[in-house]
C-alpha cells in the first residue's frame, strides 16, 4: 500500500509510519467531534474485506452507534499517527457482525486532504485502552 500526503514542508509515507522513520506534529482538533480507530492490526491485511485503508477504517468496531453518529470524521491510525480520514455519511453506522460478535460500520468519504492526516494522537490514546476513542466529545 502506497500513500502519500503532502503536509506543509513535507511528504510522509504509510511506510514512515508503519516503520517509525519520521516525527509527526501533534493532532490540534479544533472543534469537530472526532473518533480515532486504531488500524494497526488490519494494516498488513490486504484480503477483499479491508483491501484499502477506507474498509480498514469503515468496520468493525466496538461503539455505540447513536454516539457514533455524531462524529463529524473517523480517524483511522497506526502507531498513534492518524493515516485515513473518513467523513461518515449522515445515518451511516449500522450493526455488523464480525467473526461472529456484534459491531458496527459506516459507510463515508475518504477525505484525502484532512488537515488531520499524519499527525500524532497519542496524547488521546494509551496501551492497553480500547481500539476506539472520542475526542471533543
């Protein structure tokens, strides 16, 4: 998987991440509602059902779906460094099985110029929490 952005002054790498070469700046959300997905285990799946960072951030996930419906963009991230924006379509979360236990997806838009990408989430995130989180919730 090949993914580049360009940031201000620079260009990073889904493979900068993965493999911990570059700093990233630290996410400043401002006042949308946002809730970060950690992809890190599904990065190295490339089977039909998470083929691209949009399916491995739309699915699968451990959240209320009323409260989900009120993020305004799902950040997919690896190593605490957010690599997909995904703005959900108004009502698109929707109940999901996944090897046989209850989740849920949404259906959006990859947004592929969020002032968002590659940047540092970990003040929001810790080991050992769950693969979810709200922010300015």
């Amino acid at each position: 998987m090949n993914l580049k952005t360009n940031v201000p002054n620079k260009s990073y790498t889904l493979a900068d991440v993965i493999n911990k070469t570059q700093s990233f700046p630290t996410l400043r959300p401002g006042t949308e509602r946002l809730l970060a997905v950690n992809i890190s285990q599904t990065i190295h799946d490339n089977s039909e059902e998470r083929r691209d960072l949009y399916e491995k951030t739309r699915k699968y996930w451990r959240v209320n779906i009323k409260r989900a419906q009120q993020a305004d963009f799902v950040l997919g991230y690896v190593n605490n460094i957010v690599v997909s924006v995904v703005k959900p379509h108004q009502d698109g979360w929707y109940p999901a099985q996944y090897q046989g236990q209850q989740r849920s997806a949404f259906k959006g838009e990859l947004v592929d110029d969020s002032p968002y990408l590659y940047k540092d989430i970990s003040q929001w995130t810790s080991k050992g929490q769950r693969a979810e989180r709200y922010i300015n919730f």
